[in-house]
C-alpha cells in the first residue's frame, strides 16, 4: 500500500514551499553577483570575499532544501506492484 | 523481468507531480551553483588583480600643452587611450578616455571645463572623474600623474575596471 492521497498532498505542499524558499534564495544570489560584480568592476576588491561567502552559504542552504524534497519524494513514493 | 509498459512508463501517475518538482529544484539548485562560481570567479580575478603593476612612463613635457589644452596618450597598454589636460598653470589631470557608460571616447569641454560623453551625454567632473550626471554610473580611471623635472610620468591609475 502507498501513502494516502491526503499524505501526498501535504508532502507537495511541503515540496512547492521549499522550492518557494530555493527561488527566493536564488534572487537574493542574482541581486548579490550583480551587487559584487558591479563593486568589482569599478574597481572595488573588497566585498568579493564576502560575496562569495555568502554566495556559498545560499548555495548550501538551496542544496540542503533540495535534499529535503528528494526525501519527501522517497517517502511519498508508492510501493511497486508486485 | 519487467513488463514493458513498466519501462516505457517508469514513473505512476501520482508520483509524477513529485518527480517534476523535483527535476525544477533540481535545476534551480544547480542554477545557485552557477551562481556561486561566478562570485568564486570575481573573487579570483580580484586576487589576480592585486599583483597587477603599472609601468612608469613619460607622457609630457611640462608646458607642452596650453593651459586648457589635452594630448592623448596610451597608458598602461598601447591600446588604453587616455587625456591629459592641463586645467590651470601648475595643474595636470590625466583621465582614461574610455566612458564608463558603454566605452565610447570622452573629451575635454573647456567651456563647461568637465570631461565630456558625447554618445549618451554623460559628464564627469575634471577635479577627480566623479560622475555629474547621465548614464554612467562609476567615475572614470584616474592616472596617477609625477612630477619628474620638467617631465609628467604616469606611475599607476585609480578606480580602474577589470577589462
């Protein structure tokens, strides 16, 4: 027997409100490339490192909620037919 | 063995919502990788930046030029057209000519004595290349001029963008 429909809805919402988070994420690393690569163009060095911390901690964090939505995927898959 | 409507449909129907979902956060987690290499990317090229060095070059003779006159001269490559202009007397200032805004050629307004854009009208101010207004949003690379007798050497630049 799989999951009910009513667990494989609450698990999709749980995977549309990680994928809400990972798009948010993602802006805030758009709006920080174009911030650093403006700096470093007029010839600013100085935030380069702390944008590429902070780059890499979005980054961490979107791996980590992808992580989660493949384990709500294994969770909410059905069992194959025998 | 499976049977082959398995394999031709390898995914049911109610997990398929979870497998394209899945395949999107996918990509937008690989898209944040792309992400932070181009920020790992400027963090390289600004430590590569640091060891750059300018060469020292003649670029006048003092007097050489009028008092609110220019003479264009390439620094630090031969293809980096810059301006030297001579504001008052005992005064030099020395810009690239490149704009900011899209690279076209700035000159020297003497009337309005500010560094001129003539393709998107931006100005800059001839005390230090700040921008006075129009599109380019950086000021312009600055040569850090010397006095050597009676000659004027560029040693280096300032607020100069990546190439």
């Amino acid at each position: 027997m799989g999951p009910s429909t009513a667990q494989q809805n609450r698990g999709l919402t749980a995977v549309e409100g990680a994928m809400a988070l990972i798009v948010l994420l993602l802006m805030v690393q758009v709006w920080l490339l174009s911030a650093t690569l403006d700096a470093f163009l007029a010839g600013h060095r100085d935030t380069a490192v702390p944008g590429a911390i902070v780059s890499g901690l979005l980054f961490l964090a979107c791996g980590g909620l992808y992580r989660f939505v493949v384990r709500l995927e294994r969770q909410a898959k059905r069992e194959p037919d025998p | 063995m499976k049977p082959l409507w398995k394999e031709e449909f390898s995914v049911r129907i109610a997990d398929e919502r979870y497998v394209s979902r899945r395949q999107l956060t996918k990509f937008l987690t690989l898209t944040s990788l792309g992400m932070f290499v181009g920020n790992l990317w400027i963090l390289a090229k600004s430590w590569m930046r640091q060891d750059a060095s300018y060469p020292v070059k003649a670029i006048a003779q003092r007097g050489e030029i009028p008092v609110g006159g220019v003479k264009l001269f390439d620094y630090p490559g031969p293809r980096d057209q810059c301006l030297l202009v001579r504001t008052a007397e005992d005064s030099y200032v020395a810009y690239s000519q490149k704009c900011t805004h899209l690279s076209c050629a700035v000159y020297y307004s003497a009337q309005a004595n500010r560094l001129e854009c003539p393709c998107h009208q931006g100005y800059f101010s001839i005390r230090d290349g700040s921008v006075l207004q129009g599109p380019p949003t950086r000021p312009l690379p600055r040569v850090v001029l010397e006095r050597r007798g009676s000659e004027l050497i560029a040693v280096s630049m300032q607020n100069q963008p990546e190439a």
